[in-house]
C-alpha cells in the first residue's frame, strides 16, 4: 500500500508575486549530495516538493534546509510509481508543475522563460531540453546532443504512461522511461536543464541495472501493444523504432556504433568513448534480463 507521510517547511503561507505560479516535483532517493545543489536553483518556484524514498542519508534534512517540503513514499512494488502518486495525491497550490530530478539544475534564463511562457498561456505543457554532463564534460555528440522530455504542464490534464512491471520493485519506484500523456497543446522552451548525471561509474551501473529489469518487463508491451497517441510525435516515432531495434541481433554491437561512430560519439573523446561503451552493456543487459526470464518461465532450462 502506498503511503504518505509528509514533513512541511513551508516557504510561504501563500503564493507571492515574487515568485512563479509553478510547484516543482523532484523525486528522489538518498539524493543529499545533489540536492545541494538542485534546490537553490528552484528559489524562484512558488512551491517545491521533494518526494522521497525513505532516503538513509541527508536527504529529507537538506530539503528542509532549504525550504522545501518534504513527502515520503512507499511504493508497494506495481503502480503508483512515484511521479504519477506525487500528481495524483500532493495539495498542489498552483496550477502549473514542473518536473526536476535531484541532478538537473534549473540555469535562472530558463527560469525566467518558464514564469513568461506560463503567463502567456500558450499551451497547456511544455517539452525542455538537457544538457548532458558526464565525467566532467558536457557530451554533445552520442545521440545525447538533444533529450526533449514534456516536464512543465498544467497537473489536472497530465499523467505518465501508467506501465507496471511487476518486478516487484527491482526496477526502482520512479517513472524513469515513461512519457507524460498530456491533454492539450504542446510547445517547446528555448533554454534547457544542466544534467550532471551520474557522478560515478557505479552511480551509472547501479541505475542502470534496475532500468534494465523494467526494460525486460515491458519487452511484450514494446514489441505488440499500440503507442500511445498521447505521448507527442516525437516519442511516438522512438517508440516505432524501438519496436523494429529490439528484433535486432547483436543490439549492444549495433548501440555502440550507431553512439560512438554514426553519432559521433569519439567526438566527446574518452568521456564518450566509456559513454558509449556504457550504452552498449545496458542494451546487453536488457536483453539478458529478457533472456533470464525466459529461462525463468521454462523452469530454469535453456533452450540452447
């Protein structure tokens, strides 16, 4: 059963015009480190919410520290995954909400877009675009040059795709693939999030591990059921080509070269020669996830 259990720190008792009409979601899990540096950047936002998982470390103290208040999750291992609780269940003040991981930050010019672009009232969500860090650079190149995700968006009309993967909470409790299903009109914001993703390898690996479990649990659902028509173009057209990369043989061979080669991967230098190499051992773990449950089903033997 999912449960809440909230610590408030109020910021304000009410709306200011000092800041903008936006309460900001960021999930997390022992995430102290980054939110030191994430949450100063949401200054500007109304109101902020940090959803955490039980975190063991400085997490909740942190988001306190500054301000932010602070929910706690459990997830019960199948759905709601965190975000989708978190719109469905939080007293949201405002109409408008804006989606941060612990390690993006917010730059202030895209801050001041997001206040004009809200008041404007052009659409009713928008897509922002990520600058990628890893070890230390910024990687331009490995397919990585543009990460559009629809993070703003007026909270009554949007919900992540509703995906269970009865992995019984390998996979991790936070929607991490799936897309917002938004009701209105898009539109896109000029200026975009720095993501300093990932401070260590293991940091990488540890992740990645568990979207390799939930990637293995929706491969049924990739390859048969229908995309949904309310993901936006663009993630209707990944979706179409997923279908036809995952009857691929050799997929992690074929992910390294379309990163490292056809994407100009070696561009990035040795960052983005272990990105991508990185790359391609997720895609290999995704499949031998997929292979294991096979095994798994048939009663622990191969079938060669």
């Amino acid at each position: 059963m999912t449960v809440l259990d909230q610590t408030r720190t109020t910021r304000r008792d009410a709306p200011t015009t000092a800041r903008a009409p936006v309460s900001v979601i960021v999930p997390v899990k022992n995430e102290a480190e980054n939110l030191r540096r994430c949450l100063p950047a949401l200054a500007w936002a109304d109101e902020v919410y940090v959803v955490d998982s039980r975190s063991t470390d400085e997490t909740a103290a942190v988001a306190a520290e500054h301000g932010a208040q602070v929910v706690q999750f459990a997830f019960n291992g199948v759905y709601p995954k965190k975000k989708n609780w978190a719109l469905d269940n939080l007293p949201f003040r405002n109409e408008w909400v804006l989606i941060v991981d612990a390690d993006e930050i917010v730059v202030p010019d895209l801050a001041r877009e997001i206040a004009a672009r809200i008041e404007a009232d052009e659409a009713e969500g928008y897509y922002l675009n990520s600058k990628y860090f890893f070890l230390g650079r910024r990687i331009k190149h490995c397919g990585y040059s543009e990460c559009w995700n629809l993070r703003l968006f007026k909270h009554k009309l949007g919900r992540y795709e509703r995906m269970p993967d009865h992995s019984g909470g390998r996979s991790g409790d936070n929607e991490a693939h799936e897309h917002v299903e938004l009701q209105g009109r898009v539109g896109r914001l000029t200026h975009e999030l720095d993501h300093h993703a990932y401070p260590t390898i293991a940091a990488w690996v540890e992740k990645h591990n568990r979207y390799a479990v939930w990637e293995a649990a929706q491969y049924e659902r990739f390859l048969s059921e229908p995309i949904p028509t309310t993901i936006g173009r663009g993630k209707r057209f990944k979706r179409m080509l997923k279908k036809v990369y995952l009857r691929l043989p050799m997929r992690p061979a074929v992910r390294f070269l379309y990163s490292y080669v056809a994407r100009l991967g070696f561009l990035d230098g040795k960052p983005g020669l272990v990105f991508c190499t990185l790359l391609s051992f997720y895609d290999f773990l995704s499949w031998a996830n997929v292979y294991e449950r096979k095994v798994t089903e048939q009663g622990g033997r191969s079938d060669r």
